[in-house]
C-alpha cells in the first residue's frame, strides 16, 4: 500500500484544484476537506471521492466559479 504524508496529499489536491480554475482560496479549503476525510477515514468524501469530483468540473456540473 503507498502511504503519502498528509502534507504531500493536501499539496497536489491543492495544486491540482487550482489547475482545473478553482481560486486559491476555495482549492485551499476543497483540498483540505478531502484530506482530512481521507485522514478520518471518511472514504466516500475523501480521496476516493477526488477523481469523481474532477470529472463533474469538467462535465459542467460543478461550477468552480459559482458562489453559494
């Protein structure tokens, strides 16, 4: 099994967010919130949850630039 240390996870999910348009502050919080659940062991929101998540950015069901 690869471990990745949670600093590593919380980079690249940060890095990758802001590469599909999210603003550095809202990837910030969304790579945050992925890997903490992952960490807490919450696995249907966590990193299993990512590749879903970028695949609605790209199919338009995600607005990254929608304000609630």
């Amino acid at each position: 099994m690869l471990r990745v240390s949670y600093q590593e996870l919380l980079n690249e999910l940060n890095r990758a967010l802001q590469k599909l348009g999210l603003e550095s502050e809202r990837a910030s919080l969304c790579a945050r919130l992925f890997t903490e659940t992952t960490c807490d062991g919450v696995y249907s929101h966590g990193l299993n949850r990512f590749s879903r998540f970028v695949t609605m950015i790209h199919n338009g069901s995600i607005d990254v630039h929608a304000r609630p």
